[in-house]
C-alpha cells in the first residue's frame, strides 16, 4: 500500500482542494441546520475502546465491509480520524466518493461525510455509550442537505440507511468481539521462548491433511495446516491487530487476515506487504514415525 505522502501525490487537483477544504473538527452547529431523516440503534457487545478504535480504524471497511465497500485510498489521518477515497461496489452504483470521518473523542461522537461522489453531503452522526459492563449502545443519525421531495421518497431512504448499518454493524461487532477476545488471551503471560519444551500432539493419524488444526499452547494459539506435502506451524492471529489465522485465510502459501488484509507467507511469516512485522515464529513441525511433535525454534 502506497505511504500517506505517496497517496497524497495521486490525489487529483480537484480531490486535493476538496479535501484541503475539509475541517478536521465536529461541525455540531452545521449538523443542527441540516434535514435530521431518521436514526438508527443498536446495542453491541463491546467496550467504548473498542468501538472508537473501530471508527479510526479505516484500513478493515473493503475487508470486513466488502459487501458495503470494494476498495479504500487513505488521503490523510489523524488522532481527528480519517479522509479518504472509497471505491464502490459494481451492485451499488460501482465508481468512488470522498468521504470523512471527524472524530470528538472524549463524547465518544464521529461523523461521516460524503463530500463528493454518491450521496454527496450526507452526514451520518453517531453517538456511543455505556449501556451496561458488557455492552454500548451507538445512536447513528442520518442527516441530508435537504428534505427529501416526499414522505416516500423520505421513507425509501431512511429504510436503505437503517438496513445498511444494521449490516455493518452486524460486521463490526464480530470484529471488536474478536480483538478483545484475543486481546484478552494476549494477556494470560506468555512462555519466554527459552522456556517452551516440546509438545507432543498425539499420533499423525489423528490430524486429517485437509484440515487447519487450532491448537493452544503455552506461547499461544497457533495453527497446524498441510502445504505442498508437509506438515508446518505458525501464529493464529496476525501481528498488527490480532485477527484471526485460521480457518480458510491460506491460498497458494500465502496467509490473509480477514480483518485488514495483511498478508503472510506460510512458511516463513514474513509479512509480504511490508505494513508489519512477521508472525512469531517459536515452534516447529516435527515427526518421528507415528508420533507428532511441536518442537521449539532455539
């Protein structure tokens, strides 16, 4: 992916004088003077960290969103939030928008703004809170230039904008119950590599080859997988966020969070897009006659 300066230089003069046109603060004044159409409200199983570190996070919408979203080109960002380029689906009108999100992190308040492209000068407001210890509650508001012609066509529009969100919704709160779900495994203290001893996994005949086998360690999950012939080992979550290896991310050697994208080679963890470091690498593949064993790296 191309460095922030390096996305810069692709911006078009007309994308680089919208943007630079753009406040990087919440306009509550400008939200009270345009046409309120409706809200929707969801009560999810996460913590306000999590939910903030989702709305900055712009890098997971074409991945975990790819119904909603076919590509993004970050222009700028910011502890305000982020501005970007969004590429379209084909089956939702295909081509690109400009759009923001501006952040007000202490109310734990974002809004998004189409300012070019499909649905220019939208604004969708939302709101999060604590409902109780185990979960929010984010009131979205949704927010026009102009009132639309009719009730109908008023209804029409606010039916589209709730169904969406419910989707992505139902997509993020997978994702932030994931990452504190690993987060909190992250915190069990790990063995010091120098510490792990072998681990025998009981006979080859038990591990079917055309099957990923999650296993736990003292180190943490990793995941067992037949590649080209042979049996190898490595990390279950990815290194940048902690998003899930397993299951069917492995094609042609090569490992893809679902998450965000990043990408790993197999065998060796290297990261192959250059965003992050490799996957921890603390055990090997070992096989002696019937018996399967994760042996230590030294």
């Amino acid at each position: 992916m191309a460095s922030q300066a390096q996305q810069g230089m692709m911006m078009s003069d007309q994308e680089r004088a919208l943007c630079a046109a753009r406040s990087n603060h919440v306009d509550y004044a400008a939200r009270d003077a345009m046409h309120y159409l409706g809200n929707y409200e969801r009560i999810i199983p996460a913590n306000l960290t999590r939910m903030m570190e989702n709305a900055h996070d712009w890098e997971h919408l074409p991945f975990v969103h790819a119904s909603s979203f076919a590509g993004i080109d970050c222009l700028d960002q910011g502890p305000w939030g982020w501005r970007a380029r969004l590429h379209l689906p084909q089956d939702k009108g295909g081509g690109t928008q400009l759009l923001d999100l501006i952040a007000d992190n202490e109310r734990h308040y974002w809004v998004s703004t189409v300012f070019y492209g499909m649905g220019e000068g939208i604004e969708i407001h939302t709101q999060a809170s604590q409902h109780d210890d185990q979960h929010i509650k984010v009131d979205v508001g949704f927010y026009l230039p102009e009132a639309p012609p009719n009730d109908e066509m008023a209804a029409m529009v606010l039916s589209y904008m709730q169904s969406q969100y419910a989707t992505l919704y139902d997509e993020d709160a997978a994702l932030m119950q994931g990452r504190q779900a690993a987060l909190d495994a992250r915190k069990k203290r790990p063995a010091y590599k120098d510490e792990l001893t072998e681990i025998c996994l009981g006979p080859l005949s038990d591990f079917a080859t055309d099957k990923a086998h999650y296993l736990d360690t003292p180190n943490g999950a990793v995941v067992l997988r037949h590649v080209d012939g042979h049996w190898t080992v490595h990390d279950a979550v990815c290194p940048h966020m902690l998003g899930p290896l397993e299951g069917d991310c492995l094609k042609d050697g090569v490992l893809t969070c679902p998450w965000h994208g990043y990408r790993f080679d197999v065998e060796s963890g290297k990261n192959l897009d250059g965003k992050c470091g490799g996957l921890r690498q603390y055990w090997r593949v070992e096989i002696s006659g019937d018996e399967f064993r994760l042996v230590p790296n030294r």
